[in-house]
C-alpha cells in the first residue's frame, strides 16, 4: 500500500491508497503543532494500524508534503522507525520530471502543486484548484500546464477564529450555512456574514480571473470545509476532498 503523508499547518493527514484496487481506502488526522505530535505519532499512528488490522509492513513506499518545515524531521523519523522506510519528502525539485509547471517552484506550496497535479493530469485543461484549508486558495493552470498564479485569503475557519479571539463579546460559531443572508441574533449574523461573503468572494474571485485571462475553466474544489458553502455546488464542476492527496501520490510516483 501507499502511505500519503499530508502536513498542513492545522493537521498531519495520513491516507492509504491501495494499489491493487486503486482506490483511497482509510484516512486519519493528529494536530500538526504543538509539543505533543512525536507522542501523538508515536501513540495515534500505531493505535489506528493495530484498530483497522493494518500492519505496517504492509506500507510499500511513503509520499510526504509538507508546508511545515519544523515538523519534517520528526515525521522522516517516525517513518523509519514505525515503517522501516524513508519517506519520499516533495521539494522544489520534484517539479521537474512534472507535466506541470511553476516560475517560482521554491515559493510555491507542495500542497498546491499537488492540488493542481492532480487536477491537471485528470482533465488536461485550464483549470482553477479552489482549496479550502486553514487559508482558501486559488491556483490557475493554464493549457500547457503552466502555473499562471496563485491567490490566497484567510480560509473559513481561520476567519471565524480571528472574530471569535478578537472581539469581547462575539462567540465561537459552527461553520453552518444559514438559511438566510440577513442575520437574526449574534451566532446567525456572524454565520451570514462570513458563509455568504465567502461565497460571494469565491463566484467573484473565479470571474475576475476567467475576465482577465479570457479562458474557461474547470473549476475543482478541494480541502476539509469545500462543501460548506452549499450555494456554490454549481460553480464548481467537481468536489474532490482526496485532490491533495491524489497530487502527492502522483508526484511521488514521478519521481521514484
């Protein structure tokens, strides 16, 4: 089987792809900081294997992304000793042998080029990867594969967060979308506030970009909150939660 190992800034994903069916077949998460994630590694990892009757020699090869440079050594060392294998850790060189393309290949994120590898090797078309994580992002690929731009705003929960930690009186709220735009008491104001301005700033972000670059797009979203904003299922021609994930793999395959 193949380990994907994913580590963004809120969580380390961990997801098995099992070559024979070809499929995506269990998924995890721990936090990414904190003091804690070597004992969460050492303690979650094991506990899930042991619970879903995984063994770890069953892992054939590893494929790891991060955009946490702090926590690489400490998963490249769990991974040799759970595993007994080195992961295979996407860098600015593993760009090269891809039929995707970016001018800034150190600054951009593994986990974008990811998103757009993916999408790109799937319908080898202009596409835009809308991906909604700790920070929303937008990256555009054109014909030729070639990474036209990147764009990047506080993602949804990260926007809740800052009003919740920032202000005296307004609450931590569930990411519901409400049924209505016009808010009635403090919770529901802040859910349309920003579930409606959000999906407003997506419809709007996508067509200024397909005006300035006169192209059509396939439009694929991605990441754990994609499908909060309901409104926004017919802008998106497809939502794909294992897109990153599918990019890791893809590119490891690549390059080993």
């Amino acid at each position: 089987m193949f380990l994907a190992i994913d580590a963004g800034n809120s969580n380390v994903v961990f997801a098995l792809f099992d070559q024979k069916e070809k499929k995506w077949t269990n998924q995890f998460r721990v936090e990414t900081k904190g003091p804690k994630l070597n004992s969460q590694l050492s303690k979650k990892v094991p506990l899930y294997f042991l619970e879903h009757g995984i063994s770890p020699a069953a892992i054939s090869e590893i494929g790891f992304s991060s955009v946490v440079p702090e926590v690489n050594g400490t998963i490249v060392e769990f991974c040799q000793n759970y595993f007994g294998t080195n992961p295979y850790l996407i860098q600015p060189e593993s760009y090269q042998n891809l039929p995707i393309t970016s001018l800034r290949p150190s600054e951009i994120g593994s986990d974008l080029m990811c998103n757009v590898m993916a999408a790109y090797s799937k319908y080898q078309k202009p596409v835009i990867v809308v991906d909604f994580g700790t920070a929303l992002t937008f990256t555009v690929v054109d014909q030729k594969g070639k990474i036209k731009g990147v764009n990047i705003v506080p993602g949804l929960r990260t926007a809740i967060n800052s009003l919740f930690q920032n202000t005296s009186k307004l609450p931590n709220v569930e990411l519901k979308m409400p049924e209505s735009a016009l808010g009635q008491n403090t919770i529901h104001a802040i859910q349309a506030g920003i579930l409606y301005g959000y999906t407003g700033l997506v419809k709007g972000m996508i067509e200024t970009i397909e005006q300035e670059t006169q192209e059509n797009y396939k439009v694929v979203a991605t990441g754990g909150l994609s499908s909060v904003l309901t409104p926004l299922a017919e802008v998106f021609d497809e939502i794909d939660r294992n897109l990153t994930l599918e990019g890791l793999r893809l590119i490891t395959k690549a390059n080993t």
